[in-house]
C-alpha cells in the first residue's frame, strides 16, 4: 500500500485522530519488521510524532501486560472453585498465557528498541 506523508506538513497537535491512527499502523508494521521503504522514509521524516507513537505503544503494552497477569489469576481462581478437577484445562490455560505473555514482551522489547533509535536521530538532528 503507498502511503502519502503528510504528517511531515502538520504541527503534532493538529493531527486527527484518524492520521494518527494511520501513522501508528505504520508504527506497528516497523516494530514487526514490516514496514516497506516508504514507509521508513515516512518514519525517519516525523521523528518527533514516531517518538511519540513508540512511548505511547509502550505504555499500552505495558497496560495490557498488567491487565492480563490480573485475568490470569482470576481465571486461575475460577477454575481451581470449580467443582471437578481442573489441572489440565489450568495447564492449558497458564500455557497459553506464557505463550502471549512472551510475544507481548517480545514487542515490547521491539519497541524499546526502535525508541532508542529514534532518541538518537533526533539528537543528531538536534545537533546538525
């Protein structure tokens, strides 16, 4: 998909929500490994609105992870008042939470990562 930079044009503040969501999405597809040369070109000329987006990302996984370490435990709960044995279905379930939990932390290292980056351009650009 071609995407237009037109975030390079605009104050932060005057962005709508939709570009917003639209060069998060581009974001996102860059912490994957996804993001097309075009697409890199866009982030590297908004680096202040990529900073932006990557801090904000990392407090949403940040979120998430807290929010589903609780659902973990209550459903852990849930299941050991059930009235039969549940130690499969409880292993099952703790298995696949690891499984999210270390993508989650996987992205969000990704995140970690690319924010440093982009620090760091920003202090060259300073700087120049």
């Amino acid at each position: 998909m071609t995407q237009t930079d037109i975030w390079s044009d605009i104050y932060i503040a005057d962005i709508s929500d939709d570009e917003m969501n639209s060069f998060r999405n581009i974001v996102i597809s860059d912490i994957k490994g996804q993001a097309s040369e075009e697409d890199k070109t866009i982030l590297n000329n908004n680096l202040q609105i990529w900073n932006y987006n990557l801090q904000a990302l990392r407090r949403d996984m940040e979120l998430q992870l807290s929010c589903q370490k609780a659902k973990t435990k209550m459903q852990i709960r849930n299941l050991n008042n059930s009235d039969s044995n549940q130690l499969e279905e409880i292993n099952n379930f703790l298995m696949e939470q690891e499984k999210w939990r270390m993508s989650a932390l996987k992205f969000l290292s990704n995140i970690e990562k690319k924010s440093l980056y982009v620090k760091i351009m920003i202090s060259q650009t300073s700087v120049d």
